[in-house]
C-alpha cells in the first residue's frame, strides 16, 4: 500500500513538472519550436518553389531567429508570450543585401516578419499569423540534426 502512494505520488509530481516546463516556454502549443528547423512552403498565400527554399531557425538562448534564403542570409529577434492571440513578437529584421536576381520571397517575408504577432504548430507545420489571424506564412518542420 505504501508503495502505491509513493508511486502515486511521483506520477503526480512528474506530471505538475512538465507542465510547469511548458507553460515558462510561453504555449505548450509551441513548445517545440526552438526544437526544429523550419521551411518556408508558403508565402502570403502563394505556394514557394523549392528553388525559392528559405529555411529558420529558433535560437533559444540568444532569442534570435536566423535564416537562409537563395540568395541571403536574414535575422531577427523575437520574444514569446503566453498569450493565446500574441504570442510572439519578432523585431529588428534585417538581412544581407547581396545582388541577386528574384529575390521577391525572401525580400518580402523578412519585411513580413515582424507583423508576425501569432505562431501556431499544427503537427510538422508552423503557421506565422498576423495580429487579425491572417496567415503570413506556412512552414514546415525539418528536424535539427545531431552536432
């Protein structure tokens, strides 16, 4: 008997930790994140050729966000809230100015970043929304790869 309240007991404390864990990430929602690495598929409605890949990565500790495009590199930082309609803010986008030809997507999504207000994970895919809910842009999930 005793051991089955001590069981118990541990169930319940693993259970109170992980969700504590999840709500200091902002939304369990998003928890993963700054796990994986993301692929443009889609653009303002408008689907991305894989030629036109632009790919971003998360950085949790720096609380920054890199990518790649064809053509140039991009950044910006970002916060995370738990606010359920804003719940990220991505600030100070920026990226490197190479001359290249058809740069549009990547141009204008790293102008579009930072009217991103809301992010959502639907199973391997990160919608980007605006602060009415309107869809920016649609990732997909590639996961990180062992370093």
């Amino acid at each position: 008997m005793k051991k089955s309240i001590t069981m118990a007991a541990v169930a319940a404390a693993a259970v109170l930790f992980t969700a504590c864990c999840s709500c200091r990430k902002g939304s369990p929602k998003i928890a993963n994140l700054e796990a994986d690495n993301w692929r443009l598929i889609e653009f303002q409605g408008e689907a991305v050729p894989t030629d036109k890949a632009v790919t971003l990565t998360f950085d949790p500790e720096k609380k920054m966000i890199y990518g790649q495009a064809p053509c140039n590199n991009f950044f910006a930082s970002y916060s995370l809230f738990e606010d359920a309609d804003h719940n990220i803010d991505i600030s100070n986008a920026g990226a490197t100015r190479k001359f290249c030809p058809d740069t549009e997507i990547e141009d204008g999504f790293t102008r579009e970043m930072s009217n991103v207000k809301r992010l959502k994970i639907d199973s391997d895919r990160l919608l980007m929304l605006d602060a009415e809910g309107n869809l920016v842009a649609l990732l997909t999930a590639v996961p990180k790869t062992a370093e």
